[in-house]
C-alpha cells in the first residue's frame, strides 16, 4: 500500500487498534450521487447548527468514502474534497480513520477526470496541514509534489503550497521533501511566473515569493533551480 500510516500517529499499535482501512458496520442506505454536493459544504468546520465537524464525522465519512468512487464524477469530486476537510478539521477523531481517508484518497490520484484528480491531491495536502510529520511523508509528499501546478481545479494550488511551504520549515519533516525540492521550487516558479490568476491568486504569489526567497537565503544553492528572470527579481 502507497500510503500506509506510520504507526507514530498513535501510541496504541496493536493490530486491534491501529487505524483500519475498512468502516465497520451495518450497510449504508443508497445515496443519490447528484446530492453529493451537500458533501462539499464540509468546508466549515462549524455547521450552520453550530455542531463541531467531528462530532459529524462518523456519520458522514462512510458516505464520502463510498461516493469518492462512484461512478458520476461530481460524486467522486465532492466526496474526495470531503474527505480532506474531515481529515483537516476532524481532531483526534481522525486520527483514527487516517488509514481509511489514505486508502480512499489514493486511487483518485489517477482518476479519469482531472478534477477529480486535483481534489485528491489537495486533500492528502489537507492532511498534511493538519497532522505533518505523524504521516507516511516519503510516499504523500512526492504525491503531491509531482501534480504541481493544479489545473483543472487551480483554485487548490493554494492548499497545496501551504502544506509543502510548512513541511519545509518544519525540522521535524524537512527531510522527506528534500529529494523534491528541485521539483517543487519548478512548480512555484511557474505559478508565480503565471499571466493573471490562471494558476495562483495574487495572495498566493505573494506568499510564493516571500517562500522563496526564504529558501534561497538558507539554501543560497537552490537559487540556481530558479529561472533567470526570477532569479533577478528575487
């Protein structure tokens, strides 16, 4: 398995306890796939009831989890961006279903439809927000790393950068982005040298150009992997 949970991400590592990548339980009743939109709107961790996202989490993980391989595209587009959210905001709840979110969110880096594809790159990226060094790192980073810059879904470009810029600066997980980094400081340079807001936002290249040229100043060999014109502007 690509993506397997380190068993740092909970101190009980028996096979009883350790996360599983199977939901236990009776079965789920059939959903619509065209109401999977209401998946999405996960993105808050507080819902208009005022209930905190983990307290909702068990009951909708198994329905996003299920739809992320549906067969309508919008299902699986949903679904996966949900999955991301209930890992980013579930708590210590997650931590328990880490392996059940990798598991589902692994085969929608290949998926037929782009954005879909986008989605699960952006969730794993959540997870990295939320949980950092604790998660199999040298298999996600690459990951992500690798499908950098977004397209079809450019809008998580932003997720995206975020989690790599903080496992950059974090001693704990720097280590396993650092086969990548030639790769990565590629990637922003094109978003940050991108017309318009086709591939980053202004903020993003804002906080784009203030990474880098933390990088550069650490790191003043990795200037070198940086285009000429950017090199100058730096």
């Amino acid at each position: 398995m690509l993506f397997e949970v380190n068993t740092r991400i909970n101190s009980k590592t028996t096979s009883e306890t350790r996360p599983r990548a199977t939901i236990p339980g009776h079965p789920l009743p059939p959903i619509d796939p065209s109401l999977s939109l209401s998946l999405s709107l996960c993105d808050n961790p507080l819902d208009s009831s005022g209930l905190r996202l983990p307290s909702v989490s068990p009951q909708v993980l198994p329905h996003a989890v299920r739809l992320s391989s549906d067969a309508n595209s919008t299902a699986r587009q949903n679904a996966t961006f949900c999955l991301g959210i209930l890992g980013q905001f579930g708590g210590p709840a997650a931590v328990d279903v880490m392996q059940t979110l990798l598991t589902a969110l692994q085969p929608r880096l290949a998926d037929e439809e782009a954005s879909v594809c986008d989605n699960g790159v952006a969730s794993l990226a959540r997870l990295v927000l939320a949980f950092g060094a604790t998660l199999p790192l040298a298999s996600i980073l690459p990951a992500i790393v690798t499908r950098l810059p977004l397209r079809a879904d450019s809008g998580e470009n932003r997720t995206c950068c975020r989690a790599l810029m903080r496992i950059a600066q974090d001693d704990a997980a720097r280590a396993h982005l650092a086969p990548h980094v030639p790769q990565m400081l590629a990637a922003f340079s094109e978003m940050l040298m991108s017309e318009g807001e086709r591939l980053a936002t202004e903020e993003l290249k804002g906080e784009l150009r203030a990474f880098l040229i933390w990088i550069v100043g650490v790191a003043p060999e990795l200037r070198a992997s940086l285009p000429a014109a950017l090199q100058q502007a730096l």
